[in-house]
C-alpha cells in the first residue's frame, strides 16, 4: 500500500485537514471492518460453531503476535492492554512499594506518565523526582544524579510536548547501573534489571512513526497503543515486560486470564506478561490492532519517515522563528508558538484543519503522518499566517 491508497482508505480526510495524529489517528475503513467483522461473527456465528471463548482466544493470541512481532519481542512478553496509561498503571501498580522508595520521571511526560506516581506519592510516601530538560532534551549528568537509589525511571521515547527523540538506551544503561561501581557497567546486549532502577518506557509516540526494537531499548517495561500513529482504534494497548524484570514484580490483579491453569487447586501466574490479564475482554479492538500494524507495515516505516521528514521540513521553514520543536526531523510532532494557542486551535478547526494546543510549553501542536500532502502543509501555514 503506498500513501495516497492509504489517504483514500480514510474516510475522515475527506472531512477535514487532519493533523493531529498524535492525539489520535483517523482509522482506515480496513482497520474497522476488521472490528466490525469480528463482532459480528462473534456474536451471530460462533456461539452455535466454534464456541464464543474459543474465537475470543484465538484472536487475542493472534494479535498478541502480530504486536509482539511489530515490536520486536516474542508474544509470551506482551500484555494486550486498554491504553499506554494502562499499562503504565499495571506497572506502577504491581511493585512493592515502600516508603521512601523513589521514582524520576522527566518533565516531558504526558499526564499517563505522571499521575501515577502523584498518586503514589500521596498513598505510600513514595519520593517522585522530575528531571528538568531543555527543548525536549535531557541531560544525561542531571539524570544520572537523579536515579541514584530510585526503583524506577519513566522516560517517553518521544517527547508529546517537543516532538524529541530520547536516546532510551543510554537512559536504560544509566538506571540500571544506578549506583553500581562504574567497571560493572553492562554491555547494550545485557541491559537488565538484575540491579539499580527498573524502567519503564512510554512509547506511544514512537510506535507506528519509527521502527521499535524492545530487545535494543534493553528496557524493563514499555507501554504503546495502537489509537495514535498505527491508526487503530481506542482500547488496544500493548505492554511489553522483559522476562526478568517480572521477578522483581508482587502482582497483586488476579483472573482466569492471568494463571496457567484456572481449575488448578492453587493458582500459578502465567511466566510471561500475559499475568497481566485479568479476563473477560473484547477481542475487536485487537483485531483492529493487528489490521492497523499490518497495513502499516505495508505502507513501510520507512516510506513513513521519509515522507513525514518532507513534510515536517516544509512546514518548519514556514514557521521559521515561531518553530519549538526541533528544525532537524526527528517525527511528526511539530511545535510552535503561537499568541493564544486555544483560540488559534479554534479559528483552524473553523477552517476545517485540525490540530491542538498543549499545556507545557503553551503552544500549538502539529501531528504530520504520512497520509498528509504538501498541499495541506501549505493549507496550515496559510491559515496559521
């Protein structure tokens, strides 16, 4: 599928000038007939043929490779979850906290990558630190200072806010080394949470704009969705869990899903990621998940960021001085200023081109996907003008 067959297959762009994926993506039709054609059979077929349960399963083991595939992990190591806060949430939620114990995060996080921790800093005295950045970037020294005795560092690998990439493998090498001697430094192949911070990835920007290799991040834990740039629908999370971070978990959420064997006498956690499931789910949204992963492999990460950078680049040197995020391309989160960014997001929704204002900075946010054309980047900057 190459780019204008992806544009047709998406009934919202004929609508409107639509660029605001990084809040959420505009489905295409083949993405949502998956869904639909899922229900259905779900519901009028299989309680007299397979059996409800049995079409339910299968699916859901069909996405979860589908995913665990797209994300370069084996199944075994993905929960299908509801969101990215989701799955952060399970995390979050499956460690043994203690008062005292610290958590850092950067500035750049989305409220799914702060409250959390807000909560648990009111509920078990748990210490958050927030590592200040600049422009979207973080400074390696300010936080290696920081995860100094934390049990957990939360870093997106792009920034919501700027648009930055974040070099995730250093940040893991550096938690995980976290107070250990400096010649017991791990090798990339070998970053593991047998000691310092655990880390947890918020990827969700990431995931259907670049290429994501979990095994090369060496993080923990990482958390995406399939709503924004893969162009799925709502309700399909994914979270990754390395094998050995799960050691150092206490899970504390129970179900049928969750154990080997439920009609075992004394229950035993499933060795993978799938713990984290509890029960009884639609199996729709994932169905729409591995359309969304599979038709986007069609069109190519490649194809995406070649053209998302053409894109990206014409509409920053029109924004020239108003730009934020970076002018080199590193997505399709294009930030700048403008005088009352709510209202400016307002007057373009008038106009039928659809973007959004962000609290930190107090800016305005473009989301350029690879469906887009030159003649709506011009279209923005006009209207923007």
């Amino acid at each position: 599928m190459d780019p204008a067959e992806l544009r047709a297959a998406i009934p919202a762009l004929d609508r409107c000038t639509y660029c605001n994926t990084g809040a959420s993506g505009p489905s295409p039709r083949n993405v949502v007939r998956a869904a639909t054609d899922f229900l259905e059979h779900h519901a009028f077929e299989a309680p007299a043929e397979e059996g409800p349960y049995t079409v339910a399963f299968d699916a859901l083991e069909a996405a979860r490779e589908v995913a665990a595939s797209h994300l370069g992990a084996r199944p075994e190591d993905v929960a299908l979850t509801r969101s990215t806060a989701d799955g952060i949430n399970l995390v979050a939620n499956a460690i043994d906290w203690q008062p005292g114990d610290v958590v850092v995060r950067t500035d750049l996080e989305h409220p799914a990558g702060t409250l959390p921790w807000d909560r648990l800093a009111d509920t078990h005295d748990v210490e958050v630190r927030v590592v200040e950045t600049e422009a979207g970037r973080v400074d390696m020294d300010d936080l290696k200072d920081a995860v100094d005795g934390a049990r957990l560092l939360l870093t997106s690998s792009l920034t919501w806010s700027h648009g930055t990439q974040l070099p995730v493998g250093e940040m893991v090498d550096i938690a995980h080394d976290a107070g250990e001697p400096s010649n017991a430094r791990r090798s990339s192949s070998d970053r593991r949470s047998d000691g310092g911070a655990q880390v947890l990835v918020d990827a969700v920007q990431s995931v259907g704009q670049h290429p994501v290799d979990v095994g090369e991040w060496g993080a923990d834990f990482v958390a995406t969705a399939g709503h924004k740039w893969l162009l799925g629908v709502w309700g399909s999370g994914m979270l990754y869990a390395d094998p050995d971070a799960l050691a150092r978990l206490r899970q504390t959420r129970i179900g049928y899903r969750s154990v080997q064997d439920m009609g075992a006498d004394e229950y035993t956690y499933h060795e993978g990621a799938r713990r984290f499931e509890v029960g009884t789910t639609s199996p729709a949204p994932y169905v729409a998940l591995a359309e969304a992963i599979e038709t986007m492999e069609s069109v190519g990460l490649d194809t995406v960021e070649s053209r998302v950078a053409g894109l990206t680049d014409r509409l920053k040197e029109g924004l020239g001085d108003r730009l934020l995020s970076p002018e080199r391309y590193e997505s399709g989160l294009v930030t700048f200023e403008a005088d009352d960014p709510e209202a400016t997001v307002e007057r373009l929704g008038e106009q039928g081109i659809v973007v959004r204002s962000l609290p930190h900075p107090e800016a305005v946010r473009a989301s350029i996907h690879v469906f887009n054309t030159p003649g709506e980047i011009d279209q923005l900057l006009d209207a923007v003008a």
